[in-house]
C-alpha cells in the first residue's frame, strides 16, 4: 500500500518525529487519519482524545482540523506531553492532562467528539462502559475509535498460527461486527458505520518491521495470519438525543446507627 497516497495528512509529518511519538504496536497518525474521514469535526470543537499516549493523535487532529483536544492518558507524562505539544506549536489547542479511563474529571456533555486510538481494548469492552463514557458528549456528538483487532471473531480454539504471540489480555481484540452488537443494544448511540481498515494487517506488520522488528513473534504472527484474523478496526457512533445518562455512583452516602450486636435469649 502507498501510505503516501492513502494518509496525505499524516505524509506530511517527518518519520523521526511519528517514530519518536509513539506509544503503542500502531502508527496512530494512519489510525487518527482513518478515523477522522468518518468524523464531522469543525474548527473550534472540543474533543476528548482518551488514551491519547504520548498526544501524537492529539497534535494532529488540532493541527488538521482546528480542534480544541483534551490529550487524556494514564500511563504517560502530562509533563512531557506538554512539551511536545508546544514544540508542535499546538499549546493554543491541546491539553494534556493524566486520569483514568474510568475516573475522568469532566463535566457531562462537555465535548463535541471523543475518540481513542489504539486504547479503547483496554477498558471499552466492559458492558457499562458506554453509558459512562457517552454521557461526556454533548446529544448528537460522535464517539469514534480505531486500534487493533479481528476482521472476525474467533469461534472455537485459537488458531494454531497465533498461539505463540497470543497472551490472556489480547481477547480484548473484537470484530466490528462485535463492537457494532457492543453499542447498539446500550441504546445510546446511532451506529454510523463498524468496519476494518483494508490491508490493514500489512500496515500493522510494516510499522512492526521499521519501528520494532526485534519483536519477531508478533511479526511472524502477522506474516502468518495474513489478515485472516488480525486487522485495524474503526467503529463510530453518535449519540442519541433524547437519551438521558445518569452520572455514576462514586460513593452512597449514609449514617451509622448503633445497633444491638446480638440477640437477648434470656
């Protein structure tokens, strides 16, 4: 594939700075590019980049797009983040900031878009999820993500070919047929589309061979499944008007009264 032609925005950034950017097994520059050809963002919007690593993504959906991004992640730097961000002359438009998928500070329907890239695997599969999540977007924004997956789910055994590179957390991996089945039946989003990146195992395996390719059990893993199994998977949803989310249960208050411990038999 001539990723030139296929991400003319992400052709733009130089290949040291994407290599040196990167936080996970995916270029997120191809990703966030696939991602946004199936968003509606507009100049100004304000989006939620959650489990944005170290802001790659971040960086260019303001840069392409003119959004306003909140670079959210647990695992890396706020702090270095930051000064990324500000030697990509995007610190009028992007936010770093550390917090867990789970316990985000934010205010209900304070973004206009949220998208992951690469990360959603990680917590999104949990069945509440959605509803936690979905109520940070304002009734008709868009939540959109994009990372590694299956082009279909495995049914039965593992096959042979990914044993060796297979580990318990990678059952996270889904289908878009499964993410679609995952948000649709919550009732709170309007699917707009759940599919796979064409050729997308190729791109997985190349960017495995130029940014890690001592990391010879995945890429054989690739080599061998030949997009069988493995690919990039993008799934978007707006939310519904209409829907009302509550905000979760954190803690429940209470008062202790004293109470007979046991029972008088005599």
């Amino acid at each position: 594939m001539d990723t030139t032609q296929r991400f003319p925005r992400s052709a733009r950034y130089h290949p040291e700075w994407i290599t040196a950017s990167a936080s996970g097994g995916a270029n997120a520059l191809w990703l966030t590019e696939w991602l946004a050809e199936a968003l509606d963002l507009r100049p100004g919007m304000r989006v939620l980049d959650l489990g944005c690593g170290r802001a790659m993504s971040s960086i260019f959906l303001h840069r392409e797009f003119g959004v306003q991004v909140w670079a959210t992640d647990l695992w890396f730097s706020p702090n270095e983040n930051l000064q990324r961000i500000r030697d990509a002359g995007a610190g009028d438009g992007v936010f770093p900031l550390r917090a867990d998928a789970r316990m985000l500070p934010f205010a209900a329907e304070f973004f206009d878009a949220i998208v992951s890239i690469d990360s959603f695997m990680y917590y999104g599969t949990d069945e509440m999820y959605l509803s936690y999540l979905a109520r940070l977007v304002k009734p008709g924004g868009q939540i959109g993500i994009t990372g590694a997956g299956l082009v279909q789910e495995i049914a039965g055994a593992l096959p042979e070919h990914l044993a060796a590179w297979w580990t318990p957390e990678l059952w996270s991996l889904h289908s878009p047929e499964w993410w679609r089945r995952h948000w649709e039946r919550t009732g709170i989003l309007d699917l707009e589309l759940s599919d796979t990146l064409p050729d997308g195992w190729r791109l997985w395996l190349d960017w495995h061979r130029t940014t890690c390719p001592d990391n010879t059990t995945e890429i054989a893993a690739l080599e061998a499944d030949a997009g069988r199994t493995l690919g990039y998977v993008r799934t978007v949803g707006r939310r519904r008007t209409g829907v009302q989310l509550e905000e979760p249960i954190t803690s429940i208050p209470g008062e202790y009264l004293r109470r007979e411990l046991l029972r008088d038999n005599d």
